[in-house]
C-alpha cells in the first residue's frame, strides 16, 4: 500500500503542473473545478529527450491504471456495482498488467458484476506471478505493483428464488421478500437512489416498493389536481404537506417496516413503502415470482410482507453454491381498517367529485 501511497502521490503532483502557456490562474481554476483526478490524456509533460519521453510514457500508463483503479473502487463505496465493475473489467484488460494487482482487482471485478446482475465478463486468463521478491517481469510491468499481504477472496455468492402463494383477493404481487443472516451479521445495505412514488389518476403508483433503510423516495404529483402524502406509520411518519400538479417532495426512510401511504384529500388513496435493512431482498412480480441475486452461502431467515398481512412470515433457508428454490406463502389476516384516518389519525368522510 505505500507503494500505492507514493504512485498517487506522484499523480496528484504530475496533475498540479500547468501545462506550456497556462496562467497561474487558468490553474488554479482547473484545480478547483475538479471534483476527480478526471480520465484524459495526455499528460501536460514536456518531452525534450529521450529520457523524458519513456518518463511520459510510464507515468501515462501509471495515471491510467490509478483512475481505474480508484474510480472503480469510488463506484463500489457509492453502490453502483455496474460501473465498479466496468471499471476494474476495463483494468484487467490493461496489456502488461502486473500478477499482483489482476490478484487484488480479479476478485472485485466478478463480486461487482454479480451484484450488479450482469452477465460476466470475459476477462483474460491470469497473468503468472513473479518468480521471485523483487524481481520484474518482461516489458510493461507496473510501477503501480501490489504486494499487500495474502487476502481472502470474496466467499462465491448465488441466487434465491421462488414462486409466493397467498394475498387474498389482491394476489401475491408486490411480496417484499427479504434474507436475515442466523450464522452472522446481516450487511448494512446501501440506499438506493432515483426510487419515485407518483400520484397519477388519484393512486399511487406503484402500489407497493421496496427499499433498502436510508433510501430517499421522491413522491412526484402528475395529477391536474393537489394531493398531501402523509403517513401515521410509527417511527416512519410524515407529512409533506399540499402540493400542486408537476411537483415532487421526498422522504428519507431510515427505519424498517412498513409505511402507509396516504392522501389527507382523497381517502381512497393507499399504498406502502416497506424498508428493509438487508442487501438480500426483491419484490415478487404480479405472477408471485421473485429473484434475489448474490447471496453468499450460509443460513439466514428468509422473511415475505404482503400488505394483507398483520406480520410478516418467516422461514429457515440454507443458501450453498447451488440457486436456491423455495415456496413462499403470506398471510392475509390484516382485518380491514374501522376508518380512513386524517392526518390527526381521526375518521373523515370519502370525498365526492374530486
């Protein structure tokens, strides 16, 4: 890692020098107006010799593998696993590429596109490792070469899917299914971004999401008319208030469970948000088929939610190396409500023409 250290060290250094003509001025304002090393090349270095241009050469191809390097690794913190792996799939490509770091980047890259759910990649066949500490291999070895200690690889992850029975008179679609782990902590998962609810012909649509805890929804009026999300759902409650059509407000879930969406104008509307706190989860389609892509192998606690039911069901699943098939059945003993609450929680009266 200090060798990593010093090459972005040398970077952001190569990166501060202003190119033939610029301004102090013109630099300073480069400088400040990136947020990232950025990806273009060349690089602003005079080549007068022959010594200078092989400096040029190893320190374009060094700025290379960096940005991808990093960058790829930006993207996985983030949880865009589609460009993390673009990223490192784009690295591993790099003719030359030195043994220690196809060992570091490989298994990142595979984990990447898994949890992206894109088809794999087809990456060139592992370089040999070096013969001995300290010695270099043939033309095109990188100065950007890894020796951290031996690392673990990622544990070989897999898909859970089934088919839910149940719902009552509305059907199985739109089952929030999720994975607790029983043999170690769940991961925190990542929020999602761009999750819209919109109100649309006096409904709310979709009728049912799914989000991971942390994720901002956005509740978008496409409606000629004013609408007032709010929900009483403890701790998750809200209002946002009366909004006119063409408007969106949001709400950042950060707590489990499920959240009844409600218009303080038109008591017909109803939907739900349910929050999960796990990475492990899907929504199952209006057939009750469901999908949840890169579980790692062990036990966990596959939970199901349906908005007919007063509790979500549970059930003992082992994830291996192979899919996991299950059935799944959800309760529908959610009675009825007595009334449609206000935003007092109070009863109110339908409304009529409008």
């Amino acid at each position: 890692m200090r060798t990593l250290t010093i090459i972005a060290g040398l970077i952001l250094a190569l990166l501060s020098l202003p190119s033939p003509g610029a301004r102090p001025r013109d630099q300073a304002s480069a400088t400040a107006d990136s947020a990232w090393l950025g990806e273009e090349m060349p690089l602003p270095l005079a080549v007068r010799t022959p010594d200078d241009l092989a400096f040029k050469q190893t320190a374009e191809r060094q700025y290379l593998l960096f940005n991808l390097l990093a960058s790829g690794k930006v993207a996985y913190d983030r949880g865009d696993m589609a460009t993390a792996a673009t990223k490192w799939e784009t690295l591993l490509r790099v003719p030359g590429l030195s043994a220690e770091l196809d060992r570091v980047v490989r298994p990142l890259a595979i984990e990447a596109r898994q949890r992206a759910g894109g088809v794999a990649a087809t990456l060139p066949a592992e370089p040999p490792p070096r013969t001995a500490p300290g010695s270099s291999s043939e033309a095109g070895e990188d100065l950007l070469t890894l020796t951290p200690p031996p690392i673990a690889k990622p544990r070989p992850v897999t898909v859970v899917r089934g088919v839910v029975s149940g719902g009552g008179s509305l059907g199985a679609g739109g089952t929030v299914v999720w994975l607790k782990r029983l043999d170690g902590p769940t991961p925190r998962p990542r929020p999602n971004t761009g999750k819209v609810i919109t109100q649309k012909g006096k409904k709310f649509i979709p009728r049912v999401l799914a989000v991971p805890v942390g994720t901002t929804v956005f509740f978008r009026n496409d409606d000629e008319i004013y609408h007032n999300v709010f929900s009483l759902s403890h701790p998750n409650e809200f209002d946002l208030g009366l909004y006119a059509a063409g408007i969106s407000r949001n709400r950042t879930f950060t707590s489990p469970g499920p959240v009844n969406l409600l218009c303080n104008i038109h008591s017909s509307m109803s939907a739900y948000v349910y929050v999960v706190d796990s990475p492990y989860y899907a929504q199952a389609d209006r057939r009750g088929s469901f999908l949840i892509r890169g579980v790692p192998p062990g036990r966990y606690a596959l939970r199901a939610w349906h908005e007919t039911s007063l509790e979500p069901t549970e059930q003992q699943i082992t994830v291996k190396s192979d899919p996991v098939e299950v059935a799944v059945a959800v309760n529908s003993d959610r009675p009825a409500p007595a009334f449609v609450p206000d935003k007092a929680g109070k009863p109110r009266q339908l409304q009529i023409g409008y």
